[in-house]
C-alpha cells in the first residue's frame, strides 16, 4: 500500500510538472524576485530613477506573461505598473510634457490585464458589457480574494474616463466602475493604503451636487483614508485639493493642503516614498494654476 501511494504521488507530481512548460516554471520561480522589485520600487524617493525604471519593469512584466499568461498575480502587478506609471509620470509629465492621451493608454492596458484576473476567477467576460444590473449580480458572487482585481480594474477604468470626460462612450463606463469599487469597499475597506476611500473622495467631490456630487461625503472617504494611512500618505491630500476644493472653491483650503504636501517631509512614509514624492511633485504642479481656477 505504501508503494502504491508513493508511485501515485509521484505520478500525480509528473502530471503537474508536465502541464506546466518550462517558461512557466522559471516564471513562476522567479516570482520572489518581482514581489521584492515591487517593493524596492514602493520605497524609491528618486522619481528620475524610478521614471526610468518602471518602464523596463513594466517590459520585464509583459515579457513573463508571454511564458505565463494566466499568472494572475503577475497581471495585477502590470495594472499596478501601468496605472502607477500614467498617473505618476505621464499625465502631468515629468521628464517630458504631459501626455493624457498616452496615459489613457496606459490605463487602459492596466484595465485589460485586471480585468482579465476578474474573468479567470470567475467572473462572466459578458458581463462588461451587459446591463447595470446583471454586472451587480456577478459582482455579488465575488468575495475577499477577489478584491485586488476588482480594484485595479475599477482603478484603471476610473482614470480612463477621467481622461476621456468628452466622449460620452467612455462617461457611460462610468457606473461600472463605481460598482466594481464599491464591492471593494464593501469588502475591504482598507485594501491598498484604503484605495476605495480615495476613490470615493474624488468620485464624490469631483461634481458639483447638482451633478451627482456630494462634498460631505467626498470630505468623509477622505478623511477616513487618512485615519487608515495615519496622515503619512501625501495623495490623499493631493487629490482632496484637485478635486474636492477646487470644485468648490475653497481657495485657502486648497492652497494649505498643497503647501503641507509640498512641505512634508521626504522620510514620512518610507515604505511608500514613491507615491509620496509623486504628489509633492504634482502638488507643486497644481499650485502654480491656483490663480487661474479661484
């Protein structure tokens, strides 16, 4: 009996071993490598280092995803990349103009990649383009461990139609989006340094309330992303300022909030360095265009 159990194990192992290439099995061993660049990457403070860099990441992404192309953590990580990448150095331009059309491109490759870990665990590839109501009730199937894709696909999603606000094909994916982020939040609340209380923020202080908008709840998402955060994620502020201030119009408010970014200190947040020297970035951006808007 211990034979045969050891030579059904063996064969068992040989069968997995076989329904995987060799390409796979690299990727995969090499998999270590990409979580600790991932999280090297988190923690830069050069942003020409980091502007440089992420490219190459994003090639090297692609390229194990030609080997392995259900790898679905590998695919959240270029949603990441992607959408770190438009956001941080190509909307506004950093060692170049601003690009928006090219940084919708690159929300949209986001998109694709995270959506495409939504359908592998399940979820009907239909459904995109189905009613509001059908894409509810799948997204209702969905659980904790789908949380990841549902954000960076909400994510990516939101920041194409941020920047195609004048095709009205790209406004109406906008419910969509909401429905995918609100099932993170009605999951996990804090995924992602409370990813979905930004969002919310911005989605709820973006518009004027005749519109759809809601400051009180826009200035709550915010404010309960930096309790989470515990005031050290620069962003949170950033955008409160882009989006909810400015929208209505409260200059002071506005300009106090860009200048603490501005000001903060470089060791804040070490573990989030990149993103934190971003939005100093972007917020000695946006304070330059402060007398235009108020």
């Amino acid at each position: 009996m211990k034979k045969f159990l050891r030579l059904s194990l063996f064969l068992y192992l040989l069968l997995q071993i076989s329904a995987c290439s060799v390409s796979q099995i690299t990727v995969r061993a090499a998999m270590p490598l990409i979580d600790g660049g991932i999280i090297a990457m988190n923690r830069e403070s050069d942003l020409k280092l980091a502007s440089l860099s992420i490219p190459a990441n994003i090639s090297l992404i692609e390229g194990m995803l030609v080997q392995d192309p259900d790898n679905e953590t590998l695919r959240l990580y270029a949603a990441e990349a992607y959408y770190g990448y438009a956001f941080g150095f190509v909307e506004d331009g950093f060692n170049s103009e601003g690009d928006q059309d090219r940084a919708a491109g690159f929300y949209q490759r986001g998109f694709l990649h995270a959506k495409q870990v939504l359908i592998q665990q399940g979820l009907d590839r239909h459904l995109f383009d189905a009613s509001l109501k059908d894409l509810q009730d799948g997204l209702l199937q969905l659980d904790k461990k789908e949380v990841p894709a549902l954000f960076w696909t909400a994510s990516c999603l939101a920041k194409f139609i941020d920047l195609n606000r004048d095709k009205a094909q790209s406004l109406a994916q906008l419910p969509k989006a909401v429905m995918l982020m609100q099932r993170v939040l009605d999951l996990d609340e804090h995924f992602y340094m409370s990813g979905a209380h930004i969002f919310f923020g911005v989605y709820y202080g973006s518009k004027s309330p005749m519109l759809g908008g809601n400051y009180q709840l826009s200035e709550q998402h915010f404010e309960l992303a930096n309790q989470a955060n515990h005031n050290k994620l620069l962003v949170v502020n950033l955008l409160r300022a882009q989006y909810l201030e400015r929208q209505r119009f409260a200059q002071q408010k506005f300009h106090k909030l860009l200048n603490n970014v501005i000001q903060a200190s470089d060791e804040l947040y070490p573990e989030q360095a990149l993103i934190n020297q971003i939005s100093k970035h972007k917020a000695s951006l946006l304070i330059q265009k402060e007398d235009l808007w108020f």
